[in-house]
C-alpha cells in the first residue's frame, strides 16, 4: 500500500493525490510556499507569505511563552530541553521581525532570514544561534531578551492584543535579564 502511495505522488503533480488518497477527500484550501513551475496554482486561494494579525499575535505569543518555559526548564537544570525551548522562541520571533522587515516573506521564518533581514538585526539573530548550546544556552537567552526588548516598542504598538502578553512578558524579562 505505502509503494502504490509513494509511486502516485511521484507520478502526480505535486503529490497532491497523495494528500487526496491518504485523507480520502480533495483538499479544499492549500496555502503553497514553494512551487517554481506551477504545478498547484489551481488550488491557490489567495497565497501570501504575510502573516495576518492573528498569525502574527501567535507569533509574539509564542516567542514569550517559549521563554517562560525555557526559564522554568533551565531552573530544573534540564540542558538539552532549555536549548529546544529557546530555539522554538526564535522561530517565532524570526516570523516577528520577517513582519516587521520584509512582511511580505514572514510566513517563512527562519528559512529566508539571510535574504530578507537588514544586516544588523540578522546578525543578532546569528550571534543569538552561535551562543545556543548546552553550554552557553544562557548567553543566548539573555541575547534574545535584550533584542526582543529592543524591539518592544514596535511589537506592542502593532500585536492586536497586546493585554494578554505583554504582562507575561515583562515578568519574563526581570527573570532572564
């Protein structure tokens, strides 16, 4: 069964009946982020690499909440999973700054930061992973906080509804700071 599968979504386009067979319905919306030749623009509903303000409310949402577990996990002592958890907040934060800086490519985070932020931001982010080990984890948060701080100002004016996170957020700035 998995052959007769894999050979239908090589031989299709896209490996879209793939998707038809495995869920045993057409797919009524597909968001596509990468198709050079146009295979699936058919099942295109208005795509766009912009985050919408709930999308980018999540985003803020989850780069805090990822670091206020990252706080409680190094507490613990927990190396390994303090390193996952910050990491998730920087990929939230990467699809932040994307809203910020280039809008119109924030939906890909991570993946398009080195084409599509300013060079000094981009190279906060950079010493920010260079400093994300076991070892020095706690050098990075603090790199984050203080660029997350930074741009502070600009999250809070433009996050739709900034009542819930931003008292969490403060509270988790004086703990890792």
């Amino acid at each position: 069964m998995h052959k007769e599968l894999l050979s239908d979504s090589v031989t299709s386009a896209g490996g879209f009946n793939f998707f038809q067979r495995v869920f045993a319905h057409p797919l009524k919306e597909v968001k596509i982020v990468f198709d050079p030749n146009g295979i699936l623009t058919a099942k295109q509903k208005n795509t766009t690499l912009s985050l919408t303000p709930l999308e980018f409310q999540d985003a803020v949402d989850d780069t805090v909440w990822y670091l206020y577990q990252y706080y409680w996990s190094a507490q613990r002592g927990n190396e390994i999973w303090s390193v996952h958890l910050l990491r998730n907040s920087l990929e939230h934060f990467a699809k932040v700054l994307l809203h910020k800086y280039c809008p119109e490519r924030a939906l890909l985070g991570l993946k398009t930061l080195s084409n599509s932020l300013p060079t000094d931001p981009l190279h906060e982010i950079v010493d920010i992973m260079n400093c994300m080990s076991l070892v020095t984890h706690e050098m990075a948060v603090k790199k984050l906080v203080t660029f997350f701080e930074n741009e502070s100002h600009w999250i809070f004016e433009n996050v739709p509804n900034k009542e819930e996170i931003k008292p969490l957020w403060e509270k988790i700035k004086d703990l890792l700071h």
